[in-house]
C-alpha cells in the first residue's frame, strides 16, 4: 500500500463502539477508482492497538447482546434489512465506484446479502434446541445454542456488501458481537452498513468496522478475545489465516480460491450454453471466487462452442460500471490488471490457441482505467498455467475431454473444488456428475450455482479450511456451541436413593 498525503482527500473512518473513529495509524493506502485509475480516499492501515480498541468494545457489548432475547434481535435485523432496501441505490453506487463492476451487478450482489439478512431475521426458530422427556427414569435433557463471544470477518474485494453480509448478521443474529475487516481496497460499504445498523437500534459496539492489512488481520487472529474467525480470499492466505487462528484457539473458516469448470456434453443447447458462460465468465470481470474459468468440451461440443463463445465475448460493452449499457467493468487494480494481462502472454507461449485476445482493449476517455477485454484460450492442457492457477480477471479456457468420464476425472484432479456446472439435457449424465463430483457446490445447466441463503455456501479441497460453509444453518452452527443439559429434580418418586458408584445409565 502506497502512504498517501491523505490532506487531499478524505480518509475512511473506521466504526468503534456505535460511532465513526479517526485512526491514529501513520499508514494510509489509496482506495481507487478502477475505471480511471484515479485515488478517490485514503484508507488508514490499522495497528493492533486500534483492532484492540474494536475488540475490547466489541467484548463490552457481549454481556447485554447475549442477553437479548432472540426474537428482539430478529426484529432489529428486519429494521436493518429495510433500511438496506432504502439505501439500494447508495450501496450499489459505493460498490460499483470502489470495485468497478456495473451498477447493475453490484444491485445483483446486493440483493444476494440481503437475503442472508433475512434468513438471519429468522433467528428465534434457528437457535430452537431438542428435547427428550424421560431419557432415563425421572430424567429430561435438552439442549441449547448459546453464542460464542466476539467473532471477526475478513472479507475481500470482490464483493464489498455480499460477503460481509455471509457473516456478520449470521453471527449477530446469534447473540455475538462483531468485527469487520473488510478489503482495504473496497472499504466504504463496510462503513455505510454500520451507519444504517445503528440506525436500525443496534446497539453500540456490538458491530464494528476496522482497515487495514497484514498487521490488522494477525492482530485479528492472534487477539485472545477473538472467538471465531471468518474469511474469504485466495487458498495462499485462507490456509495461514486457518492455521494462525486455530492455532490461537480459534474457531475458523476460511474459504480459498477456485478454479471452477464447466462440463458441456454433445447433447447441451450450445446457444444456452454459450450465452451462461459468458455471464459466469465475464461477469464482474472474472472476479468471482463462483466464476467459471475453465470449460471442458466433450466429444465434439468444442469446435462449435468456442466459435459462439468468441462470437459473444467479442460484442461485449467493456467500459465504466456506473455507465449505462455496460456489461464488464474494469479489474480493481493496475498491478492485477497486469498479472492477468501476463497469464495471457503466458498461455500464448505455452501453446494454447488465442481464440480472443482482449489485452488490445481501449476505452474511449478512461485510458488510465484497470481495463482488460474479455479472452478465451482454446485447446488448453492441464500442465499450463492459465489452467493450474486462479487468474481471477476475463479469461476463460477450454480443454476437451473424449468424454463424460475424462470430464469428470479432470475436475476431479484438481486441488480446487468451490464450484462447477454441467450442461446436458441428459438426466442421467447429471444425476452421475452431481454424485461422482468432488466440488462443493455443483449447477445443472446453471452455471453459477451460488446457494441460497438458507443454505450453505462454501467448496472443497483447497477451496475451504474447516469444517462449516457460510450463511445458511452452517452459519449457525458456526456462530454457536451446544451446551447439553440433562435435569431430575429430588422430589420426584423416581429419584434413586443413595450414591452410586457406577457409570450411570438412565435406563
């Protein structure tokens, strides 16, 4: 991160104890604008001290949070999510100006946050336990979901609103307090949420938003009042973000990268086909964890499926996602723009065929914007780099496989497995590919086959470290322990008289 002279801009508050706070950090990075490359805020770079002070405001708050009854919770979320409708347009802007996505994906992503704010709200019947009457003689149990303390999210660039809505309504919803760290790169909608939570009647210090980067997060994972930790980014840093915290004996999860394919069969609609790749490709730019990257064309699907994808591709309107019309905005940095930009000259020299090459893409008015037009390689192998890596930008690459069984083993060899999609008219085909696949969230002629909230987002292999996706019940179970509880009461006729020195039984 660059140190700013942040006198000439504003600087991003940080949210402590139910009110904005000046940072007195000494470090400051640039949050940009992708579509013209200029420096629109500074971003303080937090210290520990200062995660501390979040921290110790987020464990004040615990106690009375914890003790409010569920449904009271429920009902300030419900305020919270009508206040995020209210605000739609704000949000959508925030996003599409800090990250460069369209307005139009931006409201889509949005929209996907605010139903996991609704599956939340629905907390007094989520947090409901189990009971047994008579498990032994005069005997009850039962059990309870009880919330664990303070809980911490790290969230990425790539969605300023969704991600962080995966966790924190989840985890508040539950009776804990909460930490935001989002991207230092996107960090005004994190703010913009605590603004509208609070006017929603949260309580201070129950949600808190802190910036910053390698020091904020191992503040984060290392703090002894940090319960559990959340985080979504690549499979490099999800893994040290999951050994640190657990380490420092906390509960985490932490979604990876992905490299997701697409499996399309001889008998799949290729003008539904190639029109969903497209969108699941170069949408966002690529950068989605749920993108799909990788195609694999079976048996003769390919030739004719390339030809309609760079047809496609080609027509794409690539400009500033506050335009109207656009269908693809800029990456979210210069340094990113070109490491996507070396993927491709990587995939030309290691042999694949260039069916569309967007490096040559200029924007009329915006020629310092982060832009990079959409590209597709076509006879890639395996043991190329633009097919092992997560490239994360508009570059889509297509292998073939004989047939259905080569697909599957091609996917299945991979170290990724967040998502992928089949497309085929055959049930059969379908019904095999969504029990042999090893991938956690699978589509059938859905090419982005993202969960509703009510269930569980999160992959497998390198794509997740621990046990629980987000959102959905996982979320919950996640964001509470079971504490079990089993009752006589002395009076009763059947209470045995005496000790017992032996196991007992309840029988």
């Amino acid at each position: 991160m660059t140190i700013l002279n942040s006198e000439r801009i504003a600087t991003v508050s940080l949210w402590i104890d139910g009110r904005k706070a000046a940072s007195r950090s000494s470090r400051m990075g640039e949050v940009t604008n992708p579509a013209t490359g200029e420096v629109i805020r500074a971003v303080p770079l937090c210290t520990a001290a200062e995660i501390n002070d979040a921290v110790a405001a987020a464990a004040r708050a615990f106690p009375a949070w914890r003790q409010t009854p569920p449904l009271r919770r429920a009902r300030i979320l419900t305020r919270f999510r009508e206040l995020l409708e209210t605000h739609r347009s704000e949000l959508d802007r925030l996003i599409s100006e800090e990250h460069g996505k369209t307005v139009a994906d931006a409201a889509g992503s949005l929209q996907r946050g605010i139903e996991v704010v609704e599956f939340a709200s629905g907390v007094p019947h989520l947090l409901k336990g189990e009971h047994a009457e008579d498990v032994g003689r005069g005997i009850d149990c039962h059990s309870m979901s009880q919330p664990l303390g303070v809980c911490a999210g790290i969230t990425p660039f790539n969605f300023p609103v969704m991600v962080p809505l995966w966790m924190f309504p989840v985890a508040i919803a539950c009776g804990n307090t909460f930490v935001l760290k989002p991207s230092e790169k996107v960090p005004s909608a994190s703010l913009r949420m605590a603004e509208l939570f609070k006017e929603a009647g949260l309580p201070d210090g129950v949600f808190n938003v802190v910036h910053g980067d390698k020091e904020a997060v191992d503040a984060l994972l290392t703090h002894p009042e940090v319960r559990a930790v959340s985080f979504v980014g690549s499979t490099p840093i999800a893994k040290y973000v999951y050994e640190t915290g657990t380490r420092h004996g906390k509960r985490v999860q932490a979604l990876g990268g992905a490299k997701n394919h697409a499996v399309v069969l001889p008998d799949a609609d290729l003008d539904f086909t190639a029109d969903a790749l497209i969108g699941a490709a170069y949408g966002s730019a690529g950068e989605r964890c749920m993108a799909i990257s990788a195609v694999v064309a079976v048996g003769d699907a390919g030739d004719a499926l390339v030809q309609k994808i760079a047809a496609k591709a080609a027509r794409l309107k690539v400009g500033p996602g506050s335009e109207h019309g656009i269908e693809m905005g800029p990456l979210i940095s210069r340094a990113h723009r070109d490491k996507v930009k070396g993927y491709v000259d990587a995939g030309e020299k290691e042999g694949a065929k260039l069916a569309l090459d967007g490096r040559g893409l200029q924007v009329a008015g915006h020629d310092n914007g982060f832009f990079l037009g959409p590209t597709l390689f076509d006879h890639v192998k395996p043991e190329m780099s633009i097919y092992k890596d997560e490239i994360f930008g508009p570059v889509l690459v297509v292998l073939r496989a004989a047939d259905l069984d080569q697909a599957i083993n091609l996917v299945n060899r991979n170290p990724y497995g967040n998502g992928t999609a089949i497309f085929t008219r055959s049930g059969g085909a379908a019904r095999r590919f969504q029990n042999e696949i090893q991938v956690g969230m699978v589509g059938i002629n859905v090419p982005i086959p993202v969960p509703m909230a009510f269930f569980s987002f999160g992959g497998w292999k390198n794509s997740l470290f621990g046990d629980l996706h987000v959102h959905g019940m996982e979320g919950v179970y996640f964001y509470t322990r079971t504490k079990v509880v089993t009752t006589r009461w002395p009076e009763s006729p059947e209470a045995p008289k005496g000790g017992h020195m032996v196991m007992p039984t309840h029988g």
